[in-house]
C-alpha cells in the first residue's frame, strides 16, 4: 500500500525530515499512558504535565536526544508482600517522548503531588539576511564564494 506524502511538493525543498518526524509522532502517540496536558504559560513558555501517581522522584527520568524529550518511568517494586484486592492505579513503565522544535528550550522539570511538570522556552530567533552574489557564467568564482552573510547580523 503506497502512501501520498504530504511533502512531495516540488516547491518544498528539504522537508522529507519533517515527514519522519510526524510518522514517528503517529506512532508514539498511540498508547495513551500516561496522560498529559501541554499548556501555553506565558508568550513563549509551555508546560508539559503529566500525570505519574505512584512514581518517585527516583523512578523518573527526563532526557533530550536530538530534539526529541523523553521522559521515562519504571517503578520499582518494593513490597511484594502486599497483597491487592483490586489493583486499578496503573504503575506499569512507560516512555512518553514529545518531538520539539527548534528553538525550544527545556527550562527544568519538578514533581508534584503526582504530577510531573516540564517547562519549556520558546527562543526568538535572530533574523539572518543573507546576500548572494551573482556572477558571470564561466569565471573562477565559485558558487561557495558567492554567497556572503550581512555583517549587521
């Protein structure tokens, strides 16, 4: 079964990255442990919340790997002479991971009553403008030479 990219535009030049990120997105998203909220705090923060009862500080980890957060759980068990009637709050492992942008900055992560919190930044990129320099076919001047960045950068 052959799939439509989304990103087969000719006009779109050197998104086939973004392609893999959103198919692997799709498929991460479909186990839904833990839950979370994402919630824009402020013009450029976010917060990430998700809910981890019965995790310890000590069960959780939170990583970056290229721009992608993991955050992980596995709870150790402690006490095995319990015994559980009915057993309904989830302590399974999990790994959550959440695909960020560019630009955005992982400011520090606290854990609350149950609920692990992760901030982010969104940076403000400095605009960059670029020249490029025409030149005559057949000179020496190469294409690497042709291209110049504005010193008011």
């Amino acid at each position: 079964m052959n799939r439509m990219s989304t990103f087969n535009s000719p006009l779109l030049l050197g998104f086939d990255h973004i392609e893999r990120i959103l198919d692997h997105v799709s498929k991460s998203s479909a186990d839904g442990y833990p839950p979370y909220n994402i919630e824009q705090i402020g013009d450029r923060g976010l917060r990430i919340t998700l809910a981890v009862a019965g995790f310890r500080l000590e069960d959780l980890s939170v990583s970056l790997e290229d721009n992608q957060l993991l955050i992980r759980g596995r709870r150790k068990e402690d006490d095995t002479s319990r015994v559980f009637l009915h057993r309904g709050i989830a302590t399974r492992q999990f790994q959550r991971s959440f695909v960020l942008a560019e630009g955005i900055e992982i400011i520090g992560a606290t854990l609350d009553s149950g609920l692990l919190n992760i901030d982010l930044e969104r940076q403000v990129p400095k605009p960059q403008v670029r020249n490029i320099h025409i030149v005559k076919a057949g000179t020496a001047a190469t294409a690497a030479q042709a291209i110049d960045v504005d010193p008011k950068s």
